[in-house]
C-alpha cells in the first residue's frame, strides 16, 4: 500500500514534469528556476541539519564497543571495533563509512522445529547497499563533467575505467547500470522480505523509486531517446555562472531527469537521506571508548538530590553500633 | 515455572509479521508479559511524582490532567540534551538490520520488539509534533498522534527490551535502543509510570546502600557468614573488613554477590583469592550495591545512586577501587560514574600492590573491574592455582552485554577461565562477544510475572548454551554478572535442564591453592572429583 502511494507520488511529478515542459513549455522554470530553488533548499536545509544535530550535546560516551578494550598489555586490544584513540576512531568510521562495517556482520536468524535457532551469515543487504551507494556516488561525480570545461583529468579517468568494457555507443557506463539494479534490489527486498515490507514506510519507497526514476531518466537520456548533449552543458555552464540560458531544443526527457534530481535535492534535508550526515555524528560510533582513561564531560551535569554517609550513619547508628561498624560520629 | 507453557509450544515462534499495521497501539497485557506497576510507598521515597499504584491492566491508567504536555516538553528537552536521541530520531533508514538481533523478537515473533520497530514507537510520536513533514503529512509521513494506548504500548515494549545494545551492533549507524528506551522509560516516569522491580530496588539502595534493603548490621552479618562459610570449606579464617578507614582499595559488588546464589560460591571466590595476596581492602556497608537500578529509571536516578561510591572512597580515604562481577553495574562505572559524579581527583591512579601493574587504561575513572585485576595477578604469576580442581566442570562463557558492548571486557573473563580450568568451549561466534545475546532478564525485567517474555527473550542464549552443552557436554554456564546469575538458572531449567550457573570467580575460588588449607570439595561443597554420570542421573530424576 505504501508502495503504491510513493509510486503514485511519483509518477505524479512525471506528469507535473510532462505537462509543464511538453505543454506548457515552461523550460526556464524547469532549467533554471528550480534547479535554483533545490539546491537553495538542499544547502540551507542540509546546514541547518547538521547545526541541529551538532549544537545538541553529547552528554556521555556511550560507545559501542565490538571488540576487545585497551586494557592489560598482555591482552590484545582492538582498536578498530574499540577504539582506544583517535587513529582507532577514523579507521572505525573509515570502514563504516566507505564499507560499511556493521551491515558486512548482518546475520539471518530462524527458529526451526526442535526449539533450535540458526544463524546464517546475510550479506545481501550489505553488497547491495554498498553497490547503490558506490555507483551513486560515481555516477554523481562522473557529472561533473558538465559542469567544467576543460573537463578534469581524474573525471575523464573515472569515466575510462567506468566504461571499461566499450559497450554501445555511446559508451555503457557500468555505475549506471548497478545503480539501477541495486535500487532495484533494495525496492525488492522491502516489498518481498515480509519483516522489511512491514516496516517501511511511504516515504522509504519514495525515496527509492525518485532514484530509481533518476536512473532510469539518465539511462534513457544516453541511449535511447538522444538529448541535445552541447546544450545540456551549456544550460549547466551558465547555471553554474549564473547567467542562466536555456538552449533550445534540449529534450523532454533530459528536464524530467533534471526535474526528479531537484525533487531528491530539495527532499534530501527532510528526509532519513539526512543519514549521509548522521552517520558521521553516531554518538555510539565516533566516540573512543576511553571512558576510564578520560574524563567525558557534560556540558547540562547537574546537582542531584543524594543520600549523603551522614544521613545514612544518623538513620543507622544504633544498628552499626551494635554490629560494630566503625562511625563517623558517637550519637 | 508450572504456569507458563511447554518450551515446545514457546519454541514455534513464527518471525513473519502479522497483516495488521503496527501503527494501530493496541496492546494486550497477557499475563506473563509484563511486569507490576511501581510501589507508591518506593516513589515516594524517591520523590517521584504523580504517585499511586499503576496497574498495567485497568483500562484507565489514571494520568494526570496533562499527562501529554508533560510527555511532549519531556521529549523536547531530551532532543535538546542528547545529541544521539536526535540523530537516532532522524536517521534510521529502515533497512531492517535490526529485526532479528533482537532476543525478544526471536523469542517472540512480536514485530514491535524489532529494534527499528520499538524505535518507531517513539519515533512517530517525535514527527507528528517536531518534524514538517509529520504536522502536514500525518500518517502518510509515519507520523502518529500521541494516545493513552501509544502510552500503554510504549510501558509495553520499552520494558520488553533489556537495553542490550546488541542491535547496536548491526545497524549502520549505531542506532543504540537502549538509548531509546531509557529515554522512553525517563519520559513514562514522568507522569508516573514505571515498573516495581526498577522502583523498589532503587529506593532501597538510595536508603540503605544496597537494592536488597539490607541494612547495616545486615550485610555485615552477611560477610562474616562468608567468612565462616569458607573456613568451614577451606580451614582458613580471612578478614573481611567493612568501613574500615584507609584501606588501599575499596571494594564494591553487587549485592546479590553476598545474598544470591549462585552469586555467593563468586564472593567466597573473591575472599580467598584476597586473602592469599594479601589485599589490603574494605566493603562499605554505605555503597554495598555496584549495581546501579537507576539506570533503568533515567539518569538523574542513575547519578543518585551511583554518587554513593566515589563519596564512600573519598571518606575512606582509600587509594583507588575494585568493582565485582556485575554487567549493568559496569555499564555505568565505566560509561557513567566518572562525567556523572567524577573527577575522581581524590584517588590514585590504580595500581596493583601485588604485581605492580599500573592500570592506566582506568587513570580517570580509578576503578578496575575485578576480572581485569585477577588477570593480571594471574598472568604475573602471583596466585597457585590448580586447574583440576574444576573438572568437575565443562565451562562455557557467557559475555554479559554491557561488559562486551559497553566496555569491550571480553578477553580478560576467559584469561582467567583458561588458567583455573581445563574444560572451557565458547559457544558459537555469533552468540558470545560483542554479539553475545542477552539474558533476556536484565533492565529490571527479571521478575517473576514476567516469566513467559524471560523464557522468550533467553531463548537465543539458551539455545547457544544448549549446543555446547550437547555438543561438549558443557555443564557450567559461567558469567560475570549478577542479573545473569539470578536469572540464568530458571532459563537454563527451562529450556537446558543440567547446566548450572557459576561466577567466574567461583572457578577462581575452587582452584586457588592457599596457604594451608585443608580442602575436600569445591566452593558448592561439592567433592572435586564428582561422579559425572551420576550427577547427570540426579538432574535428570529432578526435572521429572
């Protein structure tokens, strides 16, 4: 059912797309006014975000270790799962980051006759998340290439190593096609696992099936329906001059993938995408389990009501006499 | 254990998710699910507020007037305070992960006990009032309005997690639920609602020093009836001391370490290893509970009764502390005590007076856990020890969550086990260390009403122990902590009849060689050299 309405939600910014650029022929609004509008929304919306979660404080250390602490010399810590300094703590988001370390330990559990339970390793989830984010990233980056003139050397590299095989012309870039297939991969999965599909909601299929369209605008646009790729650059070289012109005779097709990239970057900073910069701050994550070395400090401590030795000794001090504790005071 | 099902039937868990939409509240308070609402005469003490008897059951829960003002600036000010609540709000993607780390949804197939689910609890709440997409989206944004049955469902699963932390583990961003569910549990306190178990120990320990209420005269009785205890089992008469001013260390247990069993074969393990090195140590009858019931309530709680240990050393003048075998306790020594009631200027960097071994992995803190102590003793070779006086045992481990996801205290307990012991199997990677699972009983759920969702929550860890038990013949399930020593024995009745239950320095105690000692049987005045078969035949006519 949630899936159904991201779907139609998406295909309701299709049409918005189609009516506004093939009919009405509003390209500047589509070309410039929006792009404008998304990335304004997305920088803003993205600061204010991370300001957010920044300026709350971090009142306790609360790591989660997943390995062995520094503690004897003859007992070997670990100090990438429990990090004992800041080396430790980069290479712990380092491998959590760029290879997402938690997701690699995934397991499957079920519980069979006989009252046993197995577990099986499950790394499905992790290849996937780490093909859609990888290939996302390349493919983001690989559009630079649009945006500066002369290209960069390392852009033109990527773009080599990315269309190895010599595919089509023009070139296949692989990114594309495993970003496709892993996002739709990860639909899959949450509409068939019965424990995923119970849990997700409209606005993670949203999420997705933007993506998915992205793709599959992007796909379309290189191999298929040919867009007027001079002026493509030339609508993104002046954008990003800000003197906005917007060419003739582009293609319907490139403003719908320019149309679906605004809808993902001005929903960005509202949305769980936000975990791009959440996972940086993972209080459970960036902090090095060095409770007993350093003293943390929080910043909102405050005084408690306590029971003091004193009042603990007045309540007490027939009975310890007796037993004969030693006291603070004889009555 | 007569009124709660045959394991076979608890066993046929069905993990697949039922047709209704979880964001329907209803919740059923089926008899041994839940746990006793808190004592009024305990939050009274304690200075709770709105006090009266909560019971889970009645229809009306009779909340104050403002019960959802209350709830909702409560939540605000959180989000304002802690930086992982608001980013554990924002960013979970759903991905599932999660779902089947937990030991109550394994146990139970009840799809709010998935981590990502109990988080989407409180996390519905927090977008319909503090996100834009949930105050005009509504439903559609995953955003629901906060009801007395949102509030009944949240007392419902936030004490249907035992804050293991073991999701933690998995997710990709560290989303921690226990974090969660103390925020929750904080929030449901705040209009009155909580649970006996978590209440009454706490006002116990706030006035008496310890969770058991047991006063003064009380623990001291209960020491030196360990002290009698062990010279009867080993000739030796130890000293014990309690409140004695500037002994070198302070030592601090939890209390069911001088009262539980099978806690206690551990404290007589602790006593005869301090005595054969000499330690020069006190107890406090003051701060006679490392154990730490407020962490279960929220953090105010927490610090008042946590401020008891650094208080009592400095009073002592003791140089520095030793803390027992207990797993939350040591979640909040190591994560907690020193930002919450440190520094801890007062003390000495801790150093061993037996080996010389400076901890400086506890220079802040200036609290070493006993197992990091005994090892080193043990790696410098200052204890004899004879392993064969555990044989009698086959020993498997079980990691307490907080000692291996709060501290990474994993490696130290099996040093030791390798050296008092010759029969030692870890039971399957997946199930011990950082990933080890949960008793199913700690949090404070460990009561008696609650048997069938601690039956169900252990079953994970069970199921583990029974596999080196068949597989190995494992007849021990030793640990390091004092929930799972109260709780571990009913789970392993019920679900692996013949293994006992033992603390890791009960093994200590038994194969300790002292100074002229006469000893016959272990710590459990049992004969060392136990007919096995025998033993087996016993236990087996005793679960008919």
């Amino acid at each position: 059912m949630n899936a159904l309405l991201a779907l139609f939600g998406v295909a309701i910014l299709f049409v918005i797309a189609y009516l506004g650029v093939d009919v009405l022929g509003l390209h500047s609004l589509f070309g410039i006014v929006l792009p404008y509008a998304a990335i304004f929304l997305f920088l803003i919306g993205f600061v204010v975000r991370i300001f957010q979660w920044a300026k709350s404080p971090v009142p306790f250390r609360i790591t989660t270790t997943s390995g062995q602490q520094k503690s004897l010399n003859f007992i070997k810590s670990n100090n990438l799962e429990s990090p004992h300094n800041t080396t430790g703590v980069i290479g712990r988001m380092a491998l959590e980051i760029l290879f997402f370390r938690s997701l690699f330990r995934n397991t499957k559990a079920e519980v069979k006759e006989n009252e046993r339970i197995v577990y099986g390793p499950d790394k499905w989830l992790w290849a996937a998340a780490l093909a859609f984010h990888w290939s996302f990233l390349i493919v983001f980056l690989r559009h630079y290439r649009f945006f500066a003139e002369p290209v960069p050397e390392f852009i033109l590299k990527m773009q080599a190593v990315d269309g190895l095989f010599q595919v089509g012309t023009p070139i296949v870039f692989l990114t594309g096609l495993i970003l496709l297939a892993s996002v739709t991969f990860l639909f899959l999965r949450r509409v068939v696992l019965p424990q995923v599909r119970y849990i997700s909601l409209l606005a993670d299929y949203f999420a997705l099936f933007v993506i998915m369209a992205i793709a599959i605008s992007g796909l379309l646009m290189r191999h298929f329906y040919k867009v007027d790729i001079v002026g493509v650059k030339e609508l993104a070289m002046t954008l990003v001059g800000f003197k906005p012109v917007v060419p003739e005779g582009i293609g319907f097709i490139f403003y719908v993938h320019l149309f679906f990239v605004c809808v993902l970057f001005a929903y960005f900073p509202f949305s769980k995408l936000m975990h791009l910069g959440g996972v940086f701050l993972s209080p459970t994550r960036n902090l090095a389990n060095t409770n007993r070395i350093k003293r943390h400090i929080n910043p909102w401590n405050y005084e408690v009501k306590t029971h003091t030795y004193e009042e603990y000794e007045d309540e007490f001090r027939d009975v310890m006499r007796e037993a004969g504790l030693p006291l603070e005071k004889e009555s | 254990m007569s009124d709660i099902a045959k394991k076979e039937d608890l066993a046929k868990v069905d993990l697949n998710p039922p047709k209704k939409d979880w964001m329907d509240p209803k919740v059923e308070f089926k008899k041994g699910t839940y746990n006793y609402g808190s004592n009024p005469g305990s939050m009274k003490y304690l200075g709770m507020p709105f006090v009266r008897k909560l019971d889970p059951t009645a229809e009306d829960w009779e909340l104050p007037e403002n019960w959802k003002e209350i709830i909702l600036e409560g939540l605000r000010d959180r989000i304002k305070k802690y930086r992982s609540l608001r980013i554990f709000m924002d960013c979970c993607v759903r991905c599932g992960a999660c779902a089947d780390k937990c030991h109550f949804f394994i146990g139970s197939g009840d799809p709010k006990n998935m981590p990502v689910l109990r988080a989407e609890l409180l996390r519905s709440v927090y977008r319909k009032d503090f996100t834009t997409a949930g105050k005009l989206l509504g439903k559609m944004a995953g955003a629901r309005e906060l009801t007395v049955d949102v509030l009944k469902e949240w007392f419902f699963y936030f004490y249907q997690c035992t804050e293991c932390r073991r999701c933690s583990v998995f997710c990709p961003y560290g989303i921690d639920t226990a974090e969660i569910t103390m925020m929750g549990r904080e929030l449901l306190h705040l209009v009155g609602v909580g649970i006996d178990w978590i209440t009454t120990p706490a006002s116990n320990c706030f006035r008496t020093g310890n969770h058991l209420g047991i006063q003064p005269h009380g623990f001291k009785d209960s020491v030196d009836f360990a002290v009698d205890d062990l010279e009867d089992l080993t000739g030796i008469r130890v000293d014990a001391p309690v409140n004695k001013k500037g002994a070198e260390i302070l030592f601090v247990v939890p209390s069911a370490d001088y009262f539980g069993d099978p806690h206690y074969f551990g404290f007589l393990g602790y006593l005869a290893l301090f005595h054969e090195i000499g330690l020069d140590y006190t107890f406090s009858s003051y701060a006679s509970e490392g154990g730490n019931f407020g962490l279960f309530h929220s953090s105010e709680m927490m610090k008042r009764l946590n401020a008891k240990i650094y208080a009592e050393a400095k009073r002592l003048g003791v140089k520095w502390i030793i803390g027992g075998e207990c797993g939350h306790m040591w979640r909040v020594l190591h994560q907690y005590m020193d930002t919450m009631n440190g520094p801890a200027d007062f003390l000495e960097v801790p150093k061993s007076p037996i080996t010389g071994t400076t901890f400086e992995h506890a220079k802040s803190t200036k609290m070493v856990h006993i197992c990091e102590f005994t090892a080193d003793l043990i790696y410098n070779n200052k204890v004899k020890l004879d392993k064969s006086r555990n044989d009698h045992w086959k020993v498997t481990f079980h990691d307490s969550c907080n000692t291996s996801r709060a501290m990474g205290l994993v490696e130290e307990p099996r040093y030791i086990i390798n050296n008092v012991c010759n029969n030692f199997w870890d039971m399957p990677e997946n199930t011990i260390k950082e990933q080890t699972f949960c008793c199913g009983s700690g949090s404070g759920l460990g009561t008696d009403e609650n048997l069938e969702m601690r039956m169900r929550g252990g079953f994970p860890r069970a199921n583990a122990v029974k596999f080196v038990h068949e597989k190995h013949g494992v007849n021990l399930l030793s640990c390091i902590c004092a929930i799972d020593k109260a709780t571990l024995p009913p789970l392993m009745e019920y679900w692996v009849p013949g293994v006992e239950v033992g603390a890791v320095h009960e093994l200590v105690g038994n194969a300790i060689v002292m100074k002229g000692e006469k000893r016959t049987t272990d710590l459990r005045s049992q004969p060392y050299e136990t007919e096995e078969p025998e033993a087996e035949a016993v236990k087996a006519e005793e679960a008919n």
